[in-house]
C-alpha cells in the first residue's frame, strides 16, 4: 500500500484529503443526542458499535505508530480521552498521551513530506514547491558582541548534505577504532606495517571492522607495489595490520599507529633552511594565478605544478555544525607563484594524492596552526604531512605578543585579514567571491612570512649564541621562549622544527562515549562541571539519561550535539523534567529538529530517568532507616529531603546517583 501511495503521490494524497474532510463533515452532522437514537434503533446501534469498534482499532494503530515500545498501553474506550459530565465534556486519563501521539505523528509526517518534497522524484517539483529543495542565495548575517567586536555569519538555506555523497561511509559508531584511508605509502622509508605489534586480531572488534572495510583479512595477497615520480611507494601487507593491537583483553578497541612516525620522528631539516637567505615577496594578489580545483584534470594538473616546488602553504575550511565528527570543506594551498582553492567535497576521494606531496621530506609544508589541520587530513583523506613549519610554535619561540595568523599577516605582510568570514558556513556551492577570497589569502602571503620567520630564528640564533635566557635583568630576555641557553645559531630554528614535527604526530582518534562516569571531552561529567549547575539526584539522572540520547542521536543521524539539542536547552529540560511534549516545546524556545521529532521518546526517556533517581532514592532512605531502626549510628544527611541539592562534582563518584 506504501508502494502504492508513492507512485501516485497527488492521486494519493488527494484521496486521503477527501476521505478526511467527508468523515469530518460526517461527524458534525451527528445529533448531540445520539444516545437516545441508538436506543430507539437497533440497527443504528449496531452500525455505530461497529463503526466505534473500527475507530478504536485504528486509533490503537496510530497509537502503536508512535509509541512501539508500548505495546501494553493504549485506548480502550473514549472515556479514556474524553468523558462526559453533567452534559459537557472533560478529559480523560489518557486524554495527554493521546495528544502527544498526535503532535509526534503529525510532526513525522511534516518531516516525511518535506524530504519527499525535496527530492526529485515522483514528480512533484512543481512551480510552487521547486524552490523548496534548492540552496537560498547565501546570506550575511552581522552578530553584535559585547566586545565591540563583530562577527559575521556567512550561510544560507537548503544546503545539501555532503556526506551523503561520500563514497567513504561515515562511521560515527563509538565501538569501532579508526582505520588508515591509506593503503599505499609513498615517500616511505620503512613499510605501512613496519613496527605493528604481533598479537593477532583477525577475529576482535577490529579485525571485523578492517573486513567491513575492504581490507584484507590474514594470508590475503596484499596490494601490490608501485613506484611514484616522487619516490617509493610502498604497500602494506594487510595480514600484518591484525597484527597491530595486543590481544591482551579479547574484544578491546585499539586504534592502528601513525603510518609516518618513523618519516617524521627521523625527519632531518634540509640545509636550506638553515642557510641564511633574502626573504621572497609575494606575487601581488592581482597578478598571482589563481585557480579553483574542483575536478580530477585540474587536480593531477596542480600536483604537476606543486611537484616542482620546494615549499608550500597549506590550510583548511572545516565544518562541524550539521555532523558529528565534521568534515573538510575547502583545502588552499599555495606556492611561491599561484594560489590553488581545492574543493574537498567534490574531490574527497582522490585527495589522497596530496601524499605525493605533503609526506615528502623535502618539500617543506607550512601550516599556521596545524594541530586540527593535520588529524583533519588523516581522517578525510589519508594525507599525512612530513617536514612541517608551523609558524604558531615560530610565533611562540620568537616571543611575539599575539600569535594569530592575523597578527602574522599584519605584521610581516602588513595585510589586515579579514575575519568576518569566521563563521561561514563551508558547504556553500557555489562559493561567494567573497569567501573564495577569505580563504585564498589565509596562504597566498604565508610563504612570506615564513621566509621572515626563518630569518629572524636564524639571526636571533647568531646574536644570542652563548647567551643565557633565563637571566630576567639580561638585556637579552624575553627576545627568546622555550630556550634556556641558546647553543648554536640554528636551535631556535630547530626547535621550531621539533616543535612542528609534534605536532604532525598527532593522530585522529574517534571519541567513545563513557555513559557511566561522564569522561571524556563530550562526556556528560566534564560538561556538568565545566556549567557549575546545581542538580538534585533526580535532575541529575535525568540530565546524563538526555545527555546520552543527545550523544546517540547525534552520532546515527550525523549531527552535531550542538545541532541536535544545545547545551542550554539539556540544562533547562533537566530542570523542569516536563511530562508531556507540550511542556518538552516550552521549554525548548526554536525547537530543534531532532527534538521534534523524537520528542515522544524523549519525554517517555525524562520519565524513566525520574524513575530510576526514586527508586534509588527509596532504597538509600529505606537503608537509612533500617539502620536507625537498629541502633545504629545516625546517618548525616545535608539537607531536608524536599530541598537537597547535588553539587555535580562531588557527586561523579558517588553510587547515590548511580542508574
């Protein structure tokens, strides 16, 4: 019957309309004394029994629809919503539940008919209802702060999804480790598997996962190798990476090592750049080739260009408000005579080709602020980064007073970057002149500033050679941080490097969640702590039961938990623990989305919680008086039972709260 619906959608819904206004009209032209008519005609009583009898099945189905876990409830008679008293009509016990299930139903039904009418299928695009599934022309959006400072929201309506188009499935899953993207290692000077423990996992968590993947299981062939104009490229033997995790508790989740920590840990500085050299002046911006990158032929043309550079500046567009870990929306890069934009969601899986490039040692990749950009890259794409600058750690050693990229900019390149783009939403295609031009400048100047950067480390390093740092009356402190005694002209440089190297160490690690204590950085303790929010042990209970909800709402749908249900709204649904969706709303001022359509389940979630809190409250008071009743030592109890109040912190450990 679905099937049916579908294919003649407006035939369909016409019907269902028609249908629905002919019942109505019915039903108003029913006498007010129906009663007494039933009594004088059997035939009418039996036919309005029957009639009644149907309604009531259907109205169960309804109910059913809404509430599946609820297959003991439901409506037995109309006295149940509605009961007639003294000639007028009052609500019946179920009468709110009842209105629940309605409002629930309705609202999945608006959702349902807004993403059909989105789509292009069946039909139904219409003059009338095209313009709903197209992107609104971006707008700015100027947000006043307090600060005298403002920020401006670049965004606009109906912007895809773009990870429903990944060809790699996004796997939100808090069970299941992350794996390499990479199969094939360029630039490699020891294997993909080189160094991987030996405890075999074939048949753990991971070992499944990797099989999910498409990776080969042990006594697989492995892939086979190849070479790269750039340099070795070396394929990992699959069979080693189950090999990968100690088995030492069965069933554990581990996460794999980082493909290039031998690269990078044994990473040796080109003499180059510990040679003094003039610094280079930019191209002028109007005068610098530039060029969007958004198709395959115009990616393997930007690798032939970048392949003949000895340094480039690299920085990412990020997004993160309508998914749960985020993705890459833009990758600039720039070499010393043109500017490149790559659009990372039309290309996501061929940027993997980057390794040619950004793990080979001897092109240097200058980042300002690496530490997201580089598990970014691992996690998109597959692309780590060997012989990183990162001019933020140059920033820090030098001492400057500010250490944005903004004050690097206006410093060395005397450009004032404007950040009113800050807060643009990424997704947008296609991209505004104006944000196209944001990003552009984030690299286009920063090869310059770290030729500048570079010179004033080595000449720093010449003039305080031999001196001590840590002298606070030397009229040489201050000019150096992180260096006690500078050794030789080159160290502040090089721990500049080191520095840098750190940082493209890092790896991408997926969050778990911890339900029982809250760690974690999403986890509901550090959250509870970091607002200072008084609960009682009911509020609390109910507050981590909505917290987790949030968590696992946001992790299978792909959402932020921002998006899904803010902060200040699980505070205030935690505080007045409504009963109903009607009072869930009115807590919720801008109901988001999530909430709205799985506001039944979240009630019935609040109802449960609160259960659970009594009934552990019932047991610590029943103890409380067992004890009493014995003789026993009085138990202290800091406040009256009808104003006791959890400090959060205090009670993380506590078994009081837990469920």
């Amino acid at each position: 019957m679905a099937e049916a619906f579908v294919e003649n959608f407006d035939g369909s819904l016409a019907a269902a309309f028609s249908a629905l206004v002919k019942a109505t009209k019915a039903a108003g032209r029913l006498p007010n004394d129906i009663a007494f008519h039933r009594t004088l005609d059997e035939s009418i009583d039996k036919r309005l029994s029957r009639t009644s009898d149907r309604m009531l099945r259907m109205g169960n189905a309804l109910w059913m629809q809404s509430r599946p876990d609820s297959s003991s409830i439901g409506i037995d008679s109309i006295d149940d919503v509605a009961v007639e008293h003294d000639g007028r009509w009052q609500t019946g016990p179920r009468f709110r539940p009842v209105i629940d299930a309605v409002d629930t139903l309705l609202e999945k039904i608006d959702i349902g008919l807004d993403e059909v009418l989105k789509t292009s299928a069946h039909k139904l695009r219409t003059a009338a209802t095209a313009q709903m599934g197209k992107q609104s022309a971006p707008v700015v959006t100027t947000i006043k702060s307090g600060n005298n400072l403002d920020y401006t929201l670049m965004h606009a309506q109906n912007i895809p999804r773009p990870q429903l188009a990944f060809k790699d499935t996004v796997d939100n899953s808090p069970n299941t480790p992350f794996v390499w993207k990479i199969r094939n290692k360029v630039h490699a000077r020891v294997p993909l598997d080189y160094g991987l423990p030996s405890a075999k996992v074939a048949e753990s968590p991971l070992g499944h996962h990797l099989h999910s993947l498409g990776i080969a299981r042990p006594g697989s062939t492995p892939p086979s190798g190849a070479t790269t104009p750039r340099g070795a490229k070396r394929a990992v033997d699959m069979s080693n990476v189950f090999d990968a995790m100690s088995a030492a508790e069965a069933g554990s989740l581990a996460s794999l090592p980082h493909p290039y920590e031998y690269e990078i840990s044994h990473y040796e500085t080109p003499e180059w750049m510990l040679a003094q050299s003039e610094p280079q002046k930019p191209v002028d911006w109007d005068n610098t080739p530039f060029q969007y990158v958004d198709t395959p032929e115009q990616l393997h043309a930007m690798m032939e260009h970048l392949h003949t550079a000895r340094e480039v500046a690299i920085d990412l567009e990020h997004h993160d408000y309508r998914s749960y870990q985020g993705f890459t929306c833009l990758i600039q890069i720039s070499t010393r005579s043109t500017d490149f934009v790559v659009d990372a969601l039309a290309l996501r899986a061929e940027l993997n080709v980057l390794n040619e490039v950004t793990a080979d040692p001897n092109v240097i990749k200058v980042f300002h602020g690496a530490e997201s950009d580089i598990v970014w890259l691992q996690r998109d794409f597959g692309v780590y980064v060997v012989g990183l600058f990162d001019t933020y750690h140059a920033s820090k050693v030098l001492n400057m007073q500010h250490h944005s990229l903004a004050h690097l900019l206006l410093t060395y390149s005397a450009f004032h970057a404007d950040k009113k783009y800050q807060l643009a939403d990424w997704r947008i295609r296609p991209i505004p002149q104006e944000m196209l031009a944001y990003a552009r400048a984030d690299t286009h100047f920063l090869l310059y500033v770290f030729d500048r950067m570079r010179t004033e480390l080595l000449d720093r390093g010449q003039r305080l050679k031999g001196v001590d740092m840590t002298d606070p009356d030397g009229e040489h402190f201050g000019m150096l941080a992180g260096i006690d005694l500078v050794e030789s002209a080159t160290q502040p440089l090089n721990v500049v490097v080191q520095r840098s190297q750190q940082t493209a160490l890092k790896k991408h690690v997926k969050e778990g969640y911890d339900a029982e204590h809250g760690m974690g950085t999403g986890g509901w303790a550090k959250l509870a702590k970091k607002w200072r929010h008084p609960f009682t042990p009911t509020q609390l209970s109910v507050f981590r039961a909505l917290h987790e909800w949030r968590d696992s709402c946001a992790r299978e749908e792909d959402e932020s938990v921002r998006y899904v249900l803010p902060n200040h709204m699980l505070f205030n649904i935690s505080d007045t623990m409504p009963e109903d969706t009607a009072g869930l709303f009115r807590v919720c001022h801008r109901t988001p989305p999530p909430v709205r359509l799985y506001a039944l389940d979240i009630v019935r979630l609040i109802g449960r919680a609160r259960t659970r809190a009594e009934a552990r409250m019932d047991e610590f008071r029943e103890m409380v008086r067992d004890v009493e009743g014995e003789g026993g030592e009085p138990v202290h109890v800091r406040f009256d039972e009808e104003v006791e109040i959890v400090d959060v912190p205090d009670v993380l450990t506590s078994e009081l709260i837990k469920s």
